[in-house]
C-alpha cells in the first residue's frame, strides 16, 4: 500500500520531531500529529515558531517549512484515525506509579487507550505503528484489542521503536544509524514492513532499514537503552575508584575507547544519567525478567539504575562535605537543569535529585538554565513530594542571569552540560562570590587549570585535578 496520509497519536518529544522531518522528507504524505493536551497542540500551532513546546536544535526551522503545507497539530484524534492509513502511536509509557508493577512496570493505559480508540473509529484496513517504547509482546494486547470489534476491519501492527537522543534528534532523525520496524511474517505482516520501509525510504538508505518479527524489535529497543545506560554507569562507577587511587577518569575513557572493540562514544563520566528513557526502560526491563522467574537477568540489570543513584546521591554528599560539612543557609548555584545539553526536557535529571538532597540539608539553591522555567523547576521538585510545595519555593530560586545565580555563592554546581557555561566570565563570577569560591564540575566541562589559576577550588568527577 502506498502511503498518503499519516497519523500520529502523541505531539511529544518523539512525534513532534519524527513527524516533522516525515513531512519534509515525503512531500507526497500529509501527516497529523494528534494529542489530548491542547495546550500543547496550541504551542506547536502558535504563530511564530519559536514557541513550539520542545527546544531541539533545528526542529522550529523544520515545523516552520513544514506546518500547515503537509504537516499538521490538532486535537481532533477521531477524525486524524479515520482518515490515516498508517497510524504511529507515540504516546508516553511512563513507570507505574500504582497497582501492579508500581515502581518498575511500564503503564500502557495510553496505549490501551489508543488501541481501543482506533478499534473504535476505523472504518477500513489500517497499519498501526508502535512508535512508543513497549515491553516485548505488547503488540499482541494490542491487535486482541483491535481484532475484536467484529467490525471486519483488519489491521497489521509493526514495532518501529525510536532511537533519537534529545538535543540531537534532528540529525539523529535524518541519519538515522538504523531504522528498525518489526512486524508480522505472514505476507500481510510483509505486506504492511513494506509500506513503512518505503515511507523511510525517501531518505534513509535501504541497507539501514532492518526488518525483524515484532518481538525482536520491541525487545531490542529495551536493550539498546540498557546497553547505553550501563555504559554510563560502568565510567561513573570506575570515576569513585579513579576519586580514590589519583587516576583520572577521562584519561581512563580515553584509554580504554580507543579500543575498537569498546569505542569511545558514551564513556563521559557525570553527575549521572537522566531523562525520560533510561530508568524507565531498565526498570521495565527488570520487571519482565522476573515475571519469567528471571532473578538474575533482573538483578544484573538493577544494578545500573543502583549505581547512578549512587552518583547523584555522592556528587550532593560531597558538596555537603567539602563546604565544611553544612550548607544549611549557604547559597548554592546550580548551572543547568536539564538532563542534558540542547534539551528544555528535565524528567529524571540528575540536578531534580541533587536539590532535593541539599534542600534536605537546608541549602539556598539558585538555578540558571538557558531552556528552563521556574514553573518547571519547581514541578519537578513538587513531584517528589519531599517537602510542602511552599518550601521548595522558598529554597530554590530560579533566575535568568547566570551572574545573578553566581553572586554570593559560596559553591557553584554545574549539573547540566551547555556550552555557554564554558564561556562565562570566570574572573567575574569568582570576584562575586563567597570565599573559598568552590565549583562542582557535575559534567567535566570546565577548564580546570584555567579556574584553579584565578582562584577557584574546582572539584570534578573522576579526578582529584
Ligand atoms: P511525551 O510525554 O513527550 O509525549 C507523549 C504525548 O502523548 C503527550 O503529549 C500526551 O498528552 C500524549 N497522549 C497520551 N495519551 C494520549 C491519547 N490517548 N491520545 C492522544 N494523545 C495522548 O513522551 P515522549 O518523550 O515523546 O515519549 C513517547 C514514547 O517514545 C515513550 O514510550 C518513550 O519511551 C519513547 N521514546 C522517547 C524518547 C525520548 O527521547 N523522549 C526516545 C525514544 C523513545
Ligand atoms: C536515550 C538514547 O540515547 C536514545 O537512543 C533513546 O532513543 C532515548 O534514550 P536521551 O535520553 O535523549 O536518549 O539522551 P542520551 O544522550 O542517551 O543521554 C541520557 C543521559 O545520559 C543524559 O543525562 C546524559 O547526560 C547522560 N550521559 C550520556 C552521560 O552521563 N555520559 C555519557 O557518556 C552519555
């Protein structure tokens, strides 16, 4: 089937991007991007194109060329369904937060929710798309969700799980290492791998579109995460020894990378990993394995999540020790807030924990990053419910000048890893400061020698300096 109109449940960090460069790159496809929230449909359709809900490089520039020619936002899912042959489902899969699971399990009401919709609205043979990231065998809750409605409708489910890294998901998007679609082997299921493949086709180069049967796909979407989160927390774990023996950590890395078998990529050593994937997709990971009785599998995967904690957990601690074992009153700055660079996404970022322990310590935190809000801010500190809602807002102080944030501090923490804070005006911070003027490197984005030189004591994972 040659596809013409696309459907996308989902206007989120995935659907938004994926949907936008499928439009600019399949003139012939009008694709809707359809969500509940209708502010955030708002946002995507506001005028000027800078107010888009997701900061990613490249991506206002795309929606600007792309919106509005064959590329839409709207609200009305019903009619997008009905009209769409092929329908992506992109919608969140956060940890359960009740019942069953709680704390591990991936919650799939959403996806339910979206297959019972389309089961409800179809009217002719559909391809449904798994865009989302679902534990391994959803797609068979799914198509028993679809087939049932005695309607006579047909529809075919491929797994094409989403591989892009926030802050680059334009360029992952167009050059994508690999595309990977799972679906049925029946010439149906080929039938339907087929259409989406020529969708992908346009502009991704056949060799690197792989097809596989459906349970493959999802599952290997699960292990590509845990694969690159244990990468993290393998160097975070090596940077406490490294802390302890005088070696270096990013020495280390760059040993142990040019080794081709292990690569140099995903071996920056960090405050920790965060971000919506990770964490959720481990613990998912963790809670399958163990309803096969696979305790082993289960606890070797446990123990990534155990040691980024860890990291974020020792990274506050140490603040509190080195400023003389109390922060209690003492003006903490906090550069960055993001989970990583090039992102306004904050969920699981490493500086939600890091404040929440220093608060816990009584500390006066002031935040400076470039993507986010206060209201952000303070709806992630909210959502751990550590603490009364009007204490957090007493404690913490979000500000748009970086030098504000700075001044009077007696230590500044960096938590996120934007390449503006490389270029600020040290001397100046360090003149306005507190004394001993302390900097927490969280990403290793400093220039050491350059800061110790005009006075600063700066302690960075993984090293002594
Ligand atoms: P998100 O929270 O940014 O977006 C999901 C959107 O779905 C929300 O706007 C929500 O309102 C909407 N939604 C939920 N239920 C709906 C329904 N029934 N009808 C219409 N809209 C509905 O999430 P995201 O970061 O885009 O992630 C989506 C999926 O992609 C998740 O499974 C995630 O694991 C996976 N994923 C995310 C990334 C990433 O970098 N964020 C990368 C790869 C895969
Ligand atoms: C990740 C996967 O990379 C991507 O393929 C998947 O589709 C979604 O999950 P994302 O979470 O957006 O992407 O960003 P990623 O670049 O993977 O970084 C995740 C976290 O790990 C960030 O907090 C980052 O700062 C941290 N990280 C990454 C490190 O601390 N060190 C590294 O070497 C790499």
């Amino acid at each position: 089937m040659k596809i013409t109109n696309i459907c996308c449940i989902g206007a989120g960090y995935v659907g938004g991007p994926t949907m936008a460069i499928i439009a600019q790159k399949c003139p012939h496809i009008k694709v809707t991007v359809v969500d509940l929230n209708a502010e955030r449909i708002a946002a995507w359709n506001d005028e000027n194109v800078e107010n888009i809900p997701i900061y990613e490089p490249g991506l206002s520039e795309l929606v600007g060329e792309a919106r509005g020619r064959n590329l839409f936002f709207s609200t009305e899912v019903d009619k997008a369904i009905d009209e769409a042959q092929m329908i992506f489902i992109s919608v969140n899969t956060p940890t359960k937060t009740y019942g069953l699971g709680k704390g591990m399990a991936a919650d799939l009401k959403y996806i339910e929710l979206c297959a019972r919709q389309i089961a409800s609205i179809a009217k002719n043979d559909k391809i449904v798309v798994e865009k989302s990231t679902l534990p391994v065998r959803t797609a068979e809750a799914i198509k028993s969700i679809l087939e049932n409605t005695g309607n006579g409708v047909h529809f075919q489910i491929l797994s094409n799980p989403e591989f892009l890294a926030e802050g680059t998901a334009v360029q992952d998007l167009l050059q994508p290492d690999r595309v990977l679609i799972g679906g049925e082997t029946s010439p149906e299921g080929e039938q339907a791998i087929n259409s989406l493949v020529e969708v992908y086709a346009n502009w991704v180069p056949k060799e690197r579109i792989l097809t596989t049967n459906v349970w493959s796909s999802e599952l290997s979407k699960l292990t590509a995460n845990a694969f690159l989160a244990q990468r993290v927390s393998s160097i975070n774990a090596m940077s406490e020894l490294c802390e302890k023996t005088g070696a270096d950590v990013n020495e280390v890395a760059r040993a142990i990378g040019m080794d081709s078998r292990i690569g140099p990529k995903f071996l920056k050593s960090s405050v920790g990993f965060g971000g919506s994937c990770f964490q959720k997709d481990i613990l998912n990971l963790v809670y399958i394995a163990k309803s096969y009785g696979l305790h082993e599998v289960a606890d070797y995967w446990v123990q990534v999540i155990i040691m980024n904690d860890h990291q974020k957990r020792r990274f506050a601690a140490n603040i509190v020790q080195t400023l003389y074992n109390t922060v209690s009153g003492k003006k903490i700055a906090f550069l960055g807030w993001a989970f990583k660079k090039d992102t306004n996404d904050t969920r699981e970022s490493a500086a939600i924990y890091v404040s929440d322990y220093l608060l816990n310590e009584q500390a006066n935190i002031a935040v400076f990053d470039p993507q986010v809000k206060e209201k952000q801010v303070l709806a992630d500190l909210d959502y751990l419910q550590s603490r009364p809602s009007d204490l957090n807002k007493k404690g913490i102080n979000v500000m748009d000048d970086p030098y504000e944030v700075c001044k009077g501090a007696h230590a500044v923490a960096i938590l996120t890893e934007w390449d503006e804070f490389r270029e600020y005006d040290w001397q100046k911070i360090y003149d306005n400061m507190q004394k001993p003027a302390f900097v927490f490197d969280g990403r290793n984005i400093l220039d050491t020698p350059k800061l110790t030189a005009i006075g600063f004591i700066v302690q960075s994972v993984g090293s002594t300096n």
